[in-house]
C-alpha cells in the first residue's frame, strides 16, 4: 500500500491511531505535522527513496513536518505527496477566544485536505466527525451534547457541512461519527449504526482510531457514513459485518 496520511488531533493522542498500521502491515513510517491551529499527522507506507533531509525522524520512525491545514491545499498537496492513497482526517480546533476556530478547522480546514487529496490523486478518505453532527434534523435541538457542542462555534454545523462536501467531492470516503470520545481503554463492543441513528453514548479513542484504519481495509466501508459508539452488553462482531450492516445512501 502506498502512504496513508493521518491529519488531526480530534482523537487526541497520536499514538492511538500509529499503534494501529504496524499491526495491520499498514504503514511503517509515520510522519507528524504542526500547524498553528491543529496538529496534522500523516501515517505512511513509504519508499525510502522518498525519506530527504528535510524531513526531521523522532522516536519511533516518526517524522515532523510543518503544515496547518488552514493556509490552503498547496501547502497540505506539498505535505501529502503525490503517492499517497489514503488520507485519515480527524482535525479539531483548539478551544480559543476565536469564535470562528471551528469553521476555519473542521470546515475549511477539511475543505483544504479533500482539495489536496485531489491534487494529488488520494483515493481513499476517511473523516472523523461526530454523532449529532446532523441533530437539528434528527429532532435533537434540545439535546444537552447537541446544546453544549454547538457552544463553541456551532462546531457541530461546521463538521456537518465538511462532511456534506466529501460527499460531493467524487473521493471515496467513509464518515465515522463517534460518540463521545473517552481517554479509558475500550470498554464494551462497537456498535455500528447508519447516519443520523445515534443521539448518545460514548467510545474510547483507541476503537475510534481502530475503525478509522480498519475502514481502510474493507471495502464495505466505501461511501458510506456511520456512527459508533461502545456498549458493555453489545456482542462483539467483525468489522467485516459491522461495516457490511450499513447501507449506502
């Protein structure tokens, strides 16, 4: 497989999702980017003719490059290279003064990685977004995590309409929504549900990180939006038949 690209900090510590591609022969090269308003890291499978020196290696066959997704697609096109395949995008502004933060993050800043993606011939997208992304329609206006959510930004619509032009874009993508992310280890089984279904529950970020890569590796998951959350009393299913449960729409 050729590069895969991680960008974000929405699921919090990078290690959650670099733990994921060893196992899955995946990647074998992981490279970190900071921006300014978010961190982007790009997880890759890359040929070593492509390692140059301007490309710092930290621990663990890390590397750092800086990059900010809200200063256009050039620069990210630049970042990504153009042998990457895939690109795992969970960008997350950082909590400011800026009332504005989460449009120039999650919606422009989205906007700007789909437009590199094209440049340079990325065919697989995956976006984490969120469970009540679409609440006003779902008859959830009142619901506290919709409420408090939206209190920053209307972070909620933001990510909304990013996932709406992924859908327009022609890439082939999968939209994760999880629940509430939690920093616990995994408690419980996934539960996988078609979009607009899930008003509650909660997931720890490594089985967010987990079904972003594995979403990779099946193609059941192609053009298809789902929402996840962990439940103790949910059996355990194969993602294979998770993701084969969806239906397009």
């Amino acid at each position: 497989m050729g590069r895969i690209a991680r960008g974000g900090s929405y699921l919090g510590k990078y290690d959650q999702v670099i733990e994921q591609f060893p196992a899955f022969h995946v990647a074998d090269k992981v490279i970190l980017l900071g921006g300014v308003m978010i961190w982007i890291m790009l997880l890759v499978a890359i040929w070593a003719r492509f390692i140059v020196g301007r490309r710092r290696k930290g621990p663990s066959g890390t590397m750092r490059v800086k990059a900010d997704v809200t200063e256009g697609f050039e620069k990210l096109a630049d970042a990504i290279g153009d042998d990457s395949v895939a690109v795992i995008c969970a960008t997350g502004f950082q909590y400011s003064l800026d009332v504005l933060a989460p449009w120039k993050v999650d919606y422009y800043g989205t906007i700007n990685l789909v437009d590199a993606c094209r440049k340079v011939g990325v065919s697989r997208f995956i976006f984490v977004s969120s469970i009540l992304v679409n609440g006003a329609a779902m008859g959830q206006l009142l619901n506290p995590a919709y409420i408090v959510l939206n209190a920053f930004g209307l972070v909620l619509m933001a990510k909304l309409q990013a996932e709406q032009y992924i859908r327009k874009s022609g890439i082939n993508y999968t939209i994760v929504r999880p629940g509430g992310l939690k920093n616990d280890p995994p408690n419980g089984s996934i539960v996988m549900e078609s979009e607009d279904t899930l008003f509650e529950g909660s997931i720890s970020r490594d089985q967010v990180a987990e079904v972003a890569v594995e979403a990779l590796l099946h193609q059941q998951s192609s053009y298809k939006v789902v929402e996840i959350v962990a439940r103790t009393d949910a059996p355990k299913k194969s993602f294979e038949d998770l993701f084969s449960s969806i239906q397009e729409r």
